[in-house]
C-alpha cells in the first residue's frame, strides 16, 4: 500500500479532465471501451516514469476499464435493442429507491430462464430494500425521445448501467437479505430525520422546503420560485445533496470531535464514518457517493501516516469510480465534480494570492500581540478570503460544463457562495440538533426547528436578492434548432415552437404534456414564449397554457373564444391580467405581427360556445414567413371544413398543419387542391386507434404528389424557412425530409 501511495504522486494528474474530453470529442468515432482505452494508456505513458511496475499498474487499470465498458455497452445494447415488451417470472432483490424518480427502484432480476438482468421496478415504492419477491411482470425498454430536448429515460437509464424496465403484476415476498441491513437502516433513518427536521415547521412552507432539500435532498419542483431563486443565483450546490454537503457534514463531525478527548486518527475515522452515513441516509446519490469516496481516498492518507494529496485522491477516486461503473463518465454530477474539483486544486493557490490580501497582517507585526477579539476577527477574514478564493476557481471549473448542459452563467455564484455556505453549515448543524434533541426533549428540538426556519428563509431570500442582481445571471439562447417545430405530444394533442421575437407558441398540448415534457424543453433550448396562439378550447391544446402563463414572459394571447367548458381554458383566460398576458380574441381577417416578417393571419374565427364540441369551434389560422405560408387546421371537422370551401376564404398554403381525430376529419382531394399545399404535417395518438391516419388517406395524398409527415412515425418536424426555400425533416426519421423552392 506505502508503494502504491508513494507512486501515486506520478499518476495521471489530468486524467479526469482530459479523459473526459477525448471521451466527448472521440466517442462519435470510436467505441467508449477503444477511447478509454486509448485515453488512458496515452496519459498514462506520457507522465508515468521509466519503470516497468508503474507501467504494469497503469496497463492493468486501463484493461480493466476496457473489457468493463465493453461488457456493459454491449449488454445495453442487447437489452434495450429488444422491441416491445416481454411477460417474465423469476427472483426480483431490490436495491435503493431511484435518486431523481422516487417512485422507482433498482432492482436484480434472475429470471426463471436463467437470464440476469439489473432493472428499474416501476411503482415500487411500497417494497423495501433487500426485499427478494417472486414475481410475475412486463419487462420493457423506454420510448426514444419524440422531440428535441426532450428528457431522455432511455439514455438516463443506460448511464446508470440499468438493462430494462419492470412493471410488477404478482409478487409474493420471499424476505430480506441481510447483507441490505445498512441500506434498510438508513432508509429508515431517512423517515425519521424527515420528521425531526420538520417538527414545528408545519406553518413555515419556505424553511422546511429549504431544510428538506439541504439536508435531505428532497427539493421542491424545478419551476418553483425557491428553487429558481438557488439556480439563477448559481447557488444549486447549496441547495441540493451534493459533495459540498458531505465536506460540511464531515466539518462539523471534526468541530465536536475537537472538544473531546479522541486520537487524531480514530478522529479521522469517525468523520469518515459520518460522511459514509450521511451518504447512505440521503438515498447515496451520486454526488455524495462521489464526494465521500473523494474523502476517504483524501482522509485515509492521515490514518496511514501519509501526506495527503488533493490530485492523488482525485486520481484514485477517479479510477476506482470508473472501473466500478464506466458509464456514469457521461452523468453530468459526474463531469462537474471531478471538473470543479481539479480547479480548485490547481486554481486556489493563485486566487488566494488575490483574496488572501483580505486577510493580510504586516509581517513585522507579532501576531502574539493581537488581543483575543483581534485574532478572532483575523480568523473570519482568513476563512472568507479562502472561501472566496475557492469560489472562484470552483465557478470558473462549472463554468463550460453549466453553460454546455444547462445554457445558464451565473458569476455573482460568486458572491452568493460567501453569504450561502456559512449559512448552509448552520442549517445543517441544527437539523441535526434539532433531530437529536427532539428524541429527548421535543419541545427544544421544535424550537431549534423554528430557529432553522428562520435561518433557512434568510437563505432563501439571500438566493432570491442574489438572482436578481442585474447580470449576476443570464441563460445562453441554445435555440430550437430550427425556425418553427411541431412537436408530437403523442396523445392527440398539438404544440407548435416558432422560434420568432420574443418566441412564439401555437397551442401548448396538455397539462401533462406540459408539466412532464415541454416545460423542460424549452429549458433546454433557453426559449421564452412571448405570444400564444390558441385553436380550440380543448383540453389536449390548451391544457398547458395557465402553467406556461404562469412562467411570466406571456404578454400577448391571441385566442378563440372567450367562453368555453374546459376548466384549464377558464384558468387561463381567468389568470391572464394578473399575469400581465394581454387577451386578444382573434377575428376573421386580423392580422398580428409575430416578429421580423412573420406574421399570424386568422382565416375564420372561433365560433361561439354554443356548438358544443370545442373541435368545432377551431380558429382556423395562418402564418407567413418569408412569403411561405402555413394553414393550420386545429382538429377542424368534415362540416367545418366543407364551409370553407363554400365560403369566400383564401386558403392558399404551402404547408397543412392539421390533428386527426374521430369526428371526420379528411382534408378530401378538393379542400387540397384549393389550399395549393404541397406537404400536410398530421398529429396520431397512439390511442384510441381511430385517430391515426388511415393508409388509403395516406396514399391517396401520396398519389397525388402530396408528402404526408405522419408524426406516430416522425415525431417531431422541422421546419427553416429560407427566401428560396422551405425544409422541413423529420426528428425520428432523419432520411425523411422535404425541400420546397419557388
């Protein structure tokens, strides 16, 4: 081991750094197994000496990294190559709860065949760590994404090395293993520490959220005002498990061992054994997973009478982080913890060059004359300029890899880390006073709690004052990666992104659409909507526009009718003014300009209320861009459409936007032909199956020289529009794509 240690100090410096880049620039050429591989050696050869046994260890490594990436990409593969879904039996152990989807378990499936397969078991909430069950269930794989910047469960699960999905039918408990008594324990712990940091909150919504989500990681929904407070100030490391919380944890474990009689290295530890159980009480997410093996690899240095080496940990956890699980090197928490770590080893020393004037002392001055206040006030100045040298470094380390992944830069982090990790530490110390305390003595332990809550609302409202400091953040405009996209909800529905002034929708899909699918796109593609646009009352259209009012950058909403059945469309017109939307009932003929030369044409207006079905009442619209024109249908009906066409309405179009559904909608061959259109874009649900487009509609279109983008093929469609020419491709089905000139 003392060799090891001591060669050590030759290993691979920059390994995590510059592996993970050649991973991200190579791993489109190569398999991930041939760039570790190669990565690895490479580094290896350049910075190892000249000696025969460095050189077998660092072979040894990289041949283990390598045959074990390769191992689970090509059982990934296998697994999730299988289409549909597969009825199993066999033997289910269940591991930990799921660290983002609370709801689900990891889980290990011998099935009766003999096959071993590591799987997500869906529902599982009620089970319990190390529970074997008999079970009976539906073993699948998760949908591909059917729209750009869309959350992707499938490749969520591969880098967490997950081989299926599990939907329990029958399950008949068998028991416990016992080797899952620390993981038992420490769930258990985690209900109790729920309830001791909570007590006496219940009227203190702010400060039990902030206490919940520092101490135990439970945060509140990512468009919450607290939680966009904590990442507009940059502050989501605070605000959320992560390595920061496990150091503090391990900080103030030190604090008391201070005051009592404890050797060094039994000291040591102990923290150590802090840190290990508060990584296991708050669900070993990986962040803490990753910090508290950072710890040990750093702190075990003391217990064996070593130097310790902030690289050489680095190093070491590194490599034994990758032979455990290869694929976690594409986990973002990944790349920013080893990233901001190697920054602030590298970095500190010369910003504290800066910051450490802060607390500079003349050097002919004996410090034995300060007087005890004088020292303390030293003392504060020295942890303040190196933490504000540390936050410097550690911003500039997240810096690429927050502006590449979440489009966000925000340098008063800065500044709000000063104020915010102090305060962290006390909201952690007295969560766990609190907890303690109230096992004795529950009336002292609320009382700690409300002092808690109070500090925790200073936190709060700390972030809050930070993240509206003007140009202590801004969001980098990713875009949508194309003029105009329909995106596919998949359920019927409609939504349309135009990537136009201040952003554009044209419906919004459902409420669920919205809240488990769009909302996060546009947060990916750092997109505002500034104008919406509404068809029709009905609810799989306009579900999701109070939530997306609700956001705050809606100023104007062109819209059908005023009165209508659906509840959300009666929140949304409700709720406008006392979100600043402006309200406009579309009328036939009006014309509203959307931005540049784009504008939004009503063709007919939305009809009254009394038609009943809200299809019925679709505002037929139309928009131009660049002297192309898009006709959008809505779910208008056979009836409706035949009126156009008796009526005096210019339908001309270059594209058809359009949504089937059951109550007869066609476009027949006439309405085609006087629309002009060369291209017809047309929703599917999966379900019910009469509202996916009939094949002898399809070839009808076909024949006629009309190309049909059928989104349960195509998902989501891309539209640019050029003076000459009009794209649009397909998002599922790259070959699939269309070219229109004049």
């Amino acid at each position: 081991m003392s060799w090891l240690l001591k060669k050590w100090q030759n290993f691979i410096v920059l390994a995590p750094l510059a592996s993970l880049a050649f991973a991200s620039l190579s791993g489109v050429l190569f398999s991930e197994s041939v760039v570790w591989a190669l990565g690895l050696l490479g580094l290896a050869l350049l910075l190892s000496r000249p000696d025969w046994k460095w050189r077998m260890l660092v072979v040894c490594l990289v041949v283990c990294v390598a045959w074990r990436t390769e191992v689970i990409e090509s059982r990934l593969a296998e697994s999730h190559g299988q289409s549909g879904s597969e009825f199993v039996e066999g033997t289910l152990t269940l591991g930990r709860v799921d660290a983002v989807f609370e709801s689900q378990r990891s889980g290990r499936l011998e099935m009766n065949s003999g096959e071993v397969r590591k799987v997500m078991v869906m529902r599982a909430s009620e089970y319990r760590a190390g529970e074997i069950l008999e079970v009976r269930g539906k073993m699948f794989s998760p949908g591909t994404p059917r729209n750009p910047g869309e959350f992707s469960m499938l490749d969520y699960w591969k880098n967490r090395s997950i081989e299926r999905g599990l939907s329990i039918v029958v399950a008949e408990s068998r028991g416990l293993r016992w080797q899952s008594a620390p993981v038992q324990w420490a769930e258990r712990l985690k209900l109790r520490l729920q309830e001791g940091v909570s007590a006496g909150l219940e009227n203190d919504l702010v400060g039990q959220s902030v206490i919940q989500a520092m101490v135990l990681g439970e945060k509140p929904p990512a468009d919450s005002e607290i939680s966009v407070a904590f990442r507009e100030s940059g502050a989501m490391h605070v605000f959320a498990v992560s390595g920061l919380h496990v150091t503090l944890v391990g900080a103030i474990a030190w604090m008391v061992l201070m005051n009592l009689p404890v050797p060094r290295r039994v000291g040591v530890v102990v923290v150590l054994l802090a840190m290990v159980s508060y990584a296991m009480v708050t669900g070993a997410r990986p962040p803490a997973v990753r910090a508290t093996l950072m710890a040990i690899c750093f702190l075990g240095a003391f217990v064996l009478r070593r130097r310790p080496s902030l690289f050489n940990a680095l190093a070491l956890s590194f490599v034994l982080a990758v032979i455990w699980d290869p694929t976690q090197v594409k986990q973002i928490g990944f790349q920013l913890s080893y990233g901001v770590l190697m920054a602030i080893g590298a970095g500190v020393g010369v910003a504290y060059r800066f910051t450490g004037k802060f607390a500079e002392v003349d050097s002919f001055f004996p410090l034995r004359l300060l007087d005890v206040w004088q020292r303390r006030w030293l003392a504060v100045r020295r942890y303040f300029a190196a933490l504000g040298a540390t936050s410097i470094v550690a911003w500039l380390g997240s810096f690429p890899f927050m502006l590449w992944h979440f489009g966000i830069v925000t340098p008063v982090s800065v500044l709000a880390s000063l104020a915010l990790i102090p305060l962290t530490t006390v909201i952690l110390g007295l969560a766990f006073t609190g907890s303690f305390l109230g096992v004795f003595w529950p009336e002292l332990g609320m009382l700690s709690n409300r002092l808690n809550g109070a500090i925790a609302r200073t936190a709060y409202y700390t972030a809050d004052g930070f993240a509206s400091v003007p140009m202590g953040h801004w969001k980098a405009r990713r875009g949508s990666g194309a003029d105009w996209v329909v995106l596919d909800p998949a359920d019927g529905g409609a939504a349309s992104y135009l990537d136009v002034g201040g952003g554009v929708m044209i419906d919004v899909g459902s409420e669920k659409f919205y809240r488990h699918t769009l909302r996060s796109i546009l947060r990916k593609w750092g997109a505002e909507v500034e104008v919406l646009a509404l068809s029709h009352p009905d609810g799989n259209h306009v579900g999701g526009a109070h939530l997306l009012m609700q956001q705050g950058d809606l100023r104007n909403a062109i819209i059908p009718t005023m009165k209508a059945q659906s509840p959300s469309y009666r929140d949304f017109t409700s709720g406008a003014e006392d979100h600043g939307c402006e309200i406009l009932v579309g009328t036939r003929g009006e014309r509203y300009q959307l931005g540049g030369d784009v504008w939004l044409e009503v063709i007919r207006e939305g009809l009254s209320q009394d038609r009943g079905i809200a299809d019925n009442r679709t505002m037929v619209m139309r928009v131009h861009w660049k002297g192309w024109r898009v006709l959008l249908l809505g779910d208008l009906g056979l009836e409706d459409e035949l009126a156009l066409l008796e009526g005096e309405y210019d339908l001309a179009a270059d594209v058809i936007l359009l949504g089937r559904h059951h109550h007869g909608n066609s476009i027949n061959m006439p309405f085609l032909k006087a629309t002009g259109a060369k291209a017809v874009i047309t929703s599917a649900a999966n379900y019910p199956p009469f509202e996916k487009p009939p094949q002898n509609w399809i070839q009808t279109m076909e024949r006629n020289g009309i190309e049909i983008f059928n989104q349960a093929e195509t998902g989501a469609v891309l539209m640019d529009f050029g003076e000459n020419d009009l794209e649009l491709r397909a998002f599922l089905e790259e070959e699939k794509k269309l070219i229109l000139e004049r």
